[in-house]
C-alpha cells in the first residue's frame, strides 16, 4: 500500500511538473467560460479574445455540460448502460459522468480520459466512485484510440456494452477522414447494444464568427481545432443509428420540456446506438 500511494504521488508530481501555464488550453478557458476557478492568466486572455469574436460561447459551455447529463441519464436509465468510456473529460464540474450514471445505478462503471495533467489531478482528487462501482483515470491522447482501449480494458468489460462519450475532443482531430476512423477503431472494440454520444463545434451556427474565433485559437500555440459542417458530423456517426432528435444543437437535444425551444448554440450534439 505504501508503495502504490508513492507510485500515485509520483505521478502527481510528474503531471505537474509538465504543467504549461504560459499556454492555454482547452479544458481549462471551458472551466473559465463555465464560471470555475481551475484556470490560468493565460486562460483568462484567450478566452475572452475568443468571446470578443462570439460573445454567446460560454452558453454553448453550459449547454454541452446540460447535454452530457441528459444523455448519460438517458443512457443509465432508459438504455440500461452501466459503463462508460468518457474521452476528453474535461476539468470535473457538476453533473460529471459517473456521478449522473451513478445516481441511476451505483455499480456503473466510468473510466476518464484526458491528456491534460491538471485535468488529470483533479480527476483523482474529484471524481471518486461510490464503492459499488468503479472509476478509472487514463492520460491518453484521442489520437491513440489503441492505447485508450487498453487502458480501459482493466476497468471496463468491452464484452458488455459501453456508451463511449466524446464531447469538445474530435474536432481537436484536424483530418475528417483520421477522426472518422478514429470514431469507427472504437465502435469496433464495443458490442452491438452501445452507444456513442458526440459534441463539436460547428459552422452551422455563427460560422463566420466561429471561423474567426478558431483561426485566433490555432495562432497561439495551443493544441489546434478544426470546425466541422452537418456533412461532416454525420460522418462521424455512420456506424451507429441515431437517437431521436438526430443531430442538433446541443441545447436541443431533448432538453427539458415546458421551457420552449432553446435557442441555438455553436455546438452540435448526438447519441447513436450501435446496431
């Protein structure tokens, strides 16, 4: 025991040390449109370059987290979904993965994976199991889909089916036809019964200004993205068939009734099921 709580302080000490808070990043300007507190100056400055191109993007941040509660407390109640694989986790905020699954069933099974060493800490520290269950935490990189599966593997039985979450992370996969392949190296490794659930940012919504904002975010140095069209989206979601509504924006996707119509944000959203 003592030699694995070295090991994990160890590799504490090795995510921080290889910390950049002189560049942005992703999970943590989200946190930052989100209203947290995980972030850096550096965030801060981007962020709010970004916002001057499309002031309504913190309401796409909390309309994908309001999305990813939905879906997974769709899959956990109605699907019967007890494991998931969450891609590009993100810095932990409420109504995280296994917390909504958990609710449902607390012998779920979540593994997390994120290539950011501050996600990462915060993960082991935040986001812990109910003792029925199980949460994993795997530093991988989406474009290793290899190499996340067999991290998975220890946690997850891919006998059984698993809802594979990936919001915000494939539009950071520039090429369409690697992200679709990278899409499809996963869906192969899962049985009929699973599903997929996809977010990314869109030209179909303020595209001019959106263009803008990703060519301002891919100047600084940060990990590049890339927007993508419906065309391309549906790409992405050949290999599974589409739950109801289809692909929409996010805010739309079966959101809670008796409030009318959500307006339209700049993320698009889906959930498919593997036939």
């Amino acid at each position: 025991m003592a030699d694995d709580i070295a090991a994990t302080g160890d590799e504490g000490v090795a995510r921080t040390a290889r910390l950049r808070t002189d560049v942005s990043h992703s999970a943590r300007i989200w946190n930052y449109w989100l209203g947290g507190k995980d972030h850096y100056p550096v965030d801060e400055e981007v962020g709010d370059q970004i916002l001057s191109f499309v002031p309504a993007l913190p309401r796409s941040a909390v309309a994908d987290r309001a999305f990813l509660a939905r879906a997974v407390r769709y899959l956990a109640k109605d699907a019967g979904i007890r494991q998931f694989l969450d891609i590009g986790t993100g810095l932990p905020t409420a109504d995280n993965t296994h917390e909504v699954a958990q609710r449902v069933d607390p012998s779920s099974r979540i593994v997390y994976v994120d290539n950011d060493p501050l996600v990462l800490t915060h993960a082991h520290a935040l986001l812990t199991s109910t003792p029925e269950g199980a949460t994993d935490y795997i530093e991988a990189d989406v474009h290793d889909p290899e190499a996340i599966l067999r991290g998975a593997a220890g946690t997850l039985d891919f006998e059984q089916p698993v809802a594979i979450t990936m919001l915000g992370i494939i539009n950071f996969v520039m090429d369409t036809d690697e992200a679709v392949s990278i899409v499809h190296r996963l869906l192969d490794a899962v049985p009929s019964g699973s599903h997929l659930v996809i977010s990314h940012p869109t030209t179909e919504v303020d595209g001019e200004a959106m263009t803008q904002a990703v060519e301002y975010w891919n100047s600084q140095g940060s990990a590049p993205m890339t927007l993508r069209s419906r065309a391309d989206l549906t790409r992405l979601l050949d290999r599974v068939e589409l739950l109801e509504p289809g692909l929409v924006s996010c805010s739309r996707w079966r959101s809670e009734p008796g409030a009318g119509e959500p307006a339209e944000v700049t993320h698009f959203g889906a959930v498919g099921r593997k036939p």
